[in-house]
C-alpha cells in the first residue's frame, strides 16, 4: 500500500476515532448514561492516593493548559450561580468525559491492524504501536484531570449539602435563616 494512502487512512482513523468515540458516547440513552456515568460507582471513586499523586504531578498547574471541548462546562467560567443540580451535572460529565479519553486510549490500539495492510506487516508493528502509545499517553492527562476535577466537586458537593442542611434545620427551628 503506498505511503500516502497509509497516511490519509491513518488520518481519518485518527479523527473518526477521537470524534466518533465521543459522539458514541454522548448518543447513548439517557438512562443509560445516568446508570453508566454515576460518580458514586466504585470505578468513578477517586482514592486518597492518587490525589497524593497528582498533587506530585502538580496537576493542578498545568490542567487549565491543556485545551477543552465542552462547551456546556468550560473550566474559565465556573458558573458562580452553580446550585446542586449544576454539580450533580457536572459530575456526571466528568465521569462521561474520562471514559471517552480512555476509550480513546484503548481503542487507538486498534491501529495495529494496519500493519495487516502492509507486505511485511510484523517491521511495521513498532511504528504503529508506538502510534497507539502516543495517543493513549495524549489521552492519558486529560482523563487524570477529570478524576482530580471529580474529587474536588464531590466535596464541593459535600460542604454545600452540609451547609444546606444546617440552614433548613436553623430556618425551622427559629423561623429565620440565621438563628
């Protein structure tokens, strides 16, 4: 197969990949993203030690670098009249968003199968693995930031139910909000 037609494939695989996984996910049924994308399941829990890592990795620096693409939730205006269906939203959008970025990841490896395309498919096998391994290490950030964003709202979350719950029993026990 010539050179350039192994590019434009690769190419369109590569951009089919990234948006059609997206939009794949993104088309489920709704019930079935709410069960799928549930912040409280086991795989979305973020554990003390990976905060501990990315605090290493000085996460925190550096992920507002890295570009976006939901619109619905841009990271510059965190809506300063969030509530907490707004929260309940955005925590399920980080969870959708980290699986896309590692499906992503995992499915680019799929790019192996080119090499069958190739007279000797097993010389072209390190450049297309090295291919994959780029792409799932491209990927690999922007699902980190996602569970480090999640850990973050969820106590957000916690604070405000707390508060909130402080208030309604403050507002009826004394009829007024502050006591």
């Amino acid at each position: 197969m010539t050179a350039l037609w192994m590019t434009l494939l690769n190419t369109a695989f590569w951009i089919g990949l990234h948006f059609g996984t997206a939009f794949v996910i993104t088309a489920l049924p709704k019930p079935l993203q709410t069960r799928m994308f549930n912040p409280q399941r086991l795989f979305f829990r973020v554990k003390a030690r990976e905060m501990i890592f990315y605090r290493s990795i000085r996460l925190n620096r550096w992920k507002d670098r890295l570009p976006q693409f939901n619109r619905d939730f841009d990271k510059r205006h965190f809506r300063s009249d969030w509530n907490a269906a707004y929260l309940e939203t955005f925590l399920f959008n980080t969870c959708r968003a980290e699986i896309i970025h590692e499906a992503i990841g995992v499915l680019g490896f799929l790019s192996l199968l080119f090499c069958l395309a190739e007279e000797h498919p097993a010389e072209y096998l390190p450049l297309y693995g090295s291919i994959a391994a780029f792409f799932l290490l491209c990927n690999l950030p922007f699902a980190l930031i996602q569970r480090y964003n999640r850990c973050r709202l969820l106590r957000l979350r916690e604070h405000t139910a707390r508060c909130t719950s402080r208030f309604d029993s403050t507002y009826k026990k004394t009829g007024h909000p502050i006591g």
